[in-house]
C-alpha cells in the first residue's frame, strides 16, 4: 500500500470517527450564521416547518430563532439600509437617494431591536437616548426633520406580556364585532332603530346604532377604531399585531424589509429598496421573532422584603383605586384561551393574516411555567394583569397639556388621546411618558389630564405620606431579571 493510499485511509476513518462522535447540530441551528459571521441571517426560514399546534420543544426552538433575530445586529449581507425606500409603513420610494445610512429622525436609527429594547433586559424599554420618530402620514414624502409639523417622538416601551395583551385585544375585537352585528340583526327583525352599549370584557367602548335600513350611527363612539378592532400597540394604539409592529419595525429602523409587504408580491419588486439584497426577511423570520415576543413572561407584581416597603406599599396599594387610578389602569382582564394563533386574524393588507398562506402556527402560552402563576376567575379564564383597558383616552386639557403637545395627529388619532399605559412593569421602565422626558411616578401621575384628572387632582390633594404609599406601590410592579 502507497503513503497516499494509507493518507487516505486514515483520513477517511478520521471522517468517519468525527462523524460518529461529534454532536450533530441542534435543530434550527442551521438557519443560523456561524458565530463568527457578520451576518444575522445565513438562510430564510421556512414558515412551513413550524406551523400547527407547537409541542414546547418545537416552540423553544422557534423562540430560541426569534430571540437570536431580536438581538442580533443586522449588516449589509443581511440587506441592512433602504437607500431608495422611505420609513413609511405602506412601500414607498424615496425621490433620491439617501446621503446617510443612519439618522435619527427617518431611520435607520439602529442596527438591533434589542438596541432599543434594552431596559433592564432584552425586550424591555428605553430610556431617552433611545426614542424614534414616527410619521405615518408622510408616505409620499422623504421625511429627514424632527420639527413637530413633521414627526412625533416616541419612548419605547417594553414587550413583557405582549402575547397576552394581543390575545385580550383579539377576543376583546370579537366581542366588539359581534355586539355590531347584533344591533344589525335587531334593526332589521324589528324595523327600528336600536343602539346598544359596546363593552368587552368590562371596558365601555361608548355605543353603536343601526337604523331600520342598516345604516350604522358611529358617534356613540369612544376609544376604539370605526371597525372596532383593538389595536393594542404602540402609545398611540394604532397597531394590530406584533406581526405588524414587527414588519414596521423592521422597515423604519434598520431598513430590513419583509417579504409579506416588500416583496413581489405587493411591491412588483424583489429588492424594493434597491439595497442590492432582495428577499431579506422571510415570512419565517418574521414568525420567529413574533414568537419570542409572543411568549416573553408577563410582568407580575412582587413582594418587598423590606418590612417598610410592604406596608406602604399595601396602603398604596388601597389607594389606588380609592383616588379612581383602577378606572383605566385595571388590574386585570379575562382571558379565555392562551393559545396566539400567528399570523393574527385581523391585520390590514401588507401584513399576513390568517391562513392566507397557507401555513398557521399555534404557540400555547399555557406550556410555559409562568402562565400557571396567573390567578384565573370562577369561569377558569386566565386574568391578565396589565393594569390597562386596552383603551385610548384624552389625556391632555387647557389646564394640564403637558401629554397632548404634539402637532402631528398620528393615523388619525387625535394629537392629545393616547392609549392607556399597562402598568406591569412600571417600576423597571423609566423614564415615562410618550416622550420618556418625565423621570419620576409622582411627575407622571400629576401630568395626567382630560379623562386622567379627577384622579391626578385626587392625588395630589393626598397627603405626602399617601403619596408616597401609592408610590410604593407601583414600585412593586417590575420586571423579573
């Protein structure tokens, strides 16, 4: 036998030897870069591979994917940039090309979300440093000006809980809708007018009419879009789904386009933004990542050891609803099924919806350990403790208009209502405010305005020590680490 031939042997049986004990690759794994790459994203994912109802591994998987997305730090092979795509939500071409990769005013801004949402952990809030500007209304301009006649500037909020808050909002449009479709039912059989309350889940959303003829009075409105789907994100309660918020996000901060609504589908383009890399983010992706969001522990209330702590923070926690706070920051909702059907049911086009491609995924939040430390109410559903309505309010009057100093109504939204802050999580996720300009509770608690003033007034008209009881207990309210 030659050198070369007893060479190959033995490097032949080194392959195999190698073969047999090396650890093969965690599934998944393969969708990822090698750790030295300066890349995010090395191959799509399939949405196909992880639709139905999940088993937890499978989920731990998926999530695992989504939380390597939301941390990693998109680059140029990735198809980081946008140079002839503006932030607009609906795909818009810029009239010339941008002279600066990152800005602060239209994005990119960021090459990571967890650049944002950092505060105290991944998916967390932002201090000031952070803030974004939004400007929906522009889509048929480029948009490079902070002046207030052109954007409004937003803090970031944190994403603990967000997968119960969409499943609240889901069933809460549901109940919504049906009540719609009750009041056309009655009109009809009785050939009269009739109006009804609209209530989901013990939040009044104001009313509906329908006349004899069908016609739909919306006046009676109050704190919900005219299609009554509760939009639970954003500080505005303007967006659906994290699915939406995702794709959006993606888009305007750090020029990574989705498929679902850049792609050739809608745009007729496979690089819309003319970045020299088509395709950057797949349907997959997209799903990954709304799953580590989906999943992510909701925000629960703890106990001070501190012997003083937990008795003002019991006093505080009697005022709170004493001085009317509990009217929109509400304890907790029902909840009847923990299971996020993704992609959502009702997002706008340019969003996947539904099964409109064919593939439905199935997290069930019930799988993870903290979903069986929510208490549940005497019909088994979960109870959600967002302390929030999930509700716009007018937050801002002539007397206190600290909160409505925007010029720029945000997707119609009028300049001074505002959704209800959730207050999980409140102690970990300063500073505060839309603008994340106000450090402290007690500042926060006494710019509240318009609908939140018989409250604030209330507060301040408390004693210091009540004061600073109520204060003690929202500083109960953080994140775990």
């Amino acid at each position: 036998m030659t050198i070369m031939q007893k060479s190959a042997d033995l490097a032949s049986g080194l392959f195999v030897l190698l073969a047999i004990s090396l650890p093969t690759a965690a599934a998944g794994e393969d969708k990822l870069p090698a750790p030295w790459e300066e890349r995010a994203i090395s191959a799509p994912l399939e949405r196909g591979d992880y639709s139905g109802t999940l088993p937890r591994e499978k989920l731990d998987e998926l999530t695992a994917i989504g939380e390597r997305l939301f941390e990693a730090r998109f680059t140029p092979l990735d198809g980081v940039g946008r140079p002839m795509a503006t932030q607009a939500i609906i795909p818009t071409k810029r009239r010339r090309e941008t002279r600066l990769e990152f800005q602060r005013m239209a994005g990119m801004d960021a090459a990571s979300c967890a650049s944002c949402h950092n505060d105290p952990v991944s998916g967390g809030a932002g201090d000031f440093v952070a803030n974004v500007f939004v400007s929906e209304g522009f889509s048929n301009a480029d948009f490079d000006s902070i002046d207030p006649q052109f954007s409004n500037e937003r803090n970031t909020n944190h994403l603990f809980g967000a997968g119960l808050i969409e499943l609240l909002a889901r069933e809460m449009t549901v109940e919504l809708q049906t009540i719609r479709d009750n009041a056309a039912r009655q009109a009809r059989a009785k050939g009269e007018t009739v109006t009804l309350p609209l209530e989901a889940k013990g939040v009044s959303f104001g009313s509906i009419t329908v006349e004899a003829d069908g016609m739909v009075d919306l006046s009676g409105l109050d704190g919900v879009d005219t299609d009554l789907v509760i939009r639970p994100f954003s500080q505005k309660g303007v967006m659906t789904s994290l699915r939406q918020f995702t794709v959006n996000a993606l888009n305007q901060h750090h020029g990574m386009e989705a498929i679902e609504r850049f792609g050739a589908r809608w745009t007729g383009e496979v690089d819309f933004d003319e970045d020299g890399k088509g395709d950057e983010i797949s349907p997959g992706d997209v799903s990954a990542m709304v799953a580590w969001q989906a999943t992510l522990e909701p925000p629960l209330a703890h106990t001070p050891d501190d012997e003083k702590w937990r008795a003002a923070s019991a006093a505080g926690d009697t005022l709170f609803d004493m001085i009317g706070c509990s009217s929109c920051h509400i304890r907790a909702l029902p909840l009847t099924s923990l299971e996020f059907a993704d992609p959502g049911p009702v997002d706008a086009a340019g969003t996947l919806r539904g099964d409109e491609d064919g593939d439905v995924a199935i997290y069930d939040l019930g799988l993870y350990d903290w979903a069986s430390r929510l208490e549940r109410n005497d019909k088994g559903e979960v109870m959600v403790p967002l302390f929030g309505d999930l509700k716009r309010h007018r937050i801002a009057d002539q007397k206190v208009a600290i909160l409505g100093n925007e010029l720029l109504a945000q997707r119609f939204v009028d300049r001074d209502v505002f959704m209800t802050g959730e207050l999980w999580g409140v102690a970990d996720t300063a500073p505060y405010g839309h603008r994340g300009d106000i450090t402290t509770l007690d500042e926060i608690i006494r710019a509240h305005g318009g609908e939140g003033s018989q409250s604030a007034r209330a507060y301040e008209a408390l004693s210091e020590s009540d004061r600073t009881a109520l204060i003690a207990f929202l500083k109960t309210l953080g994140i775990d680490r």
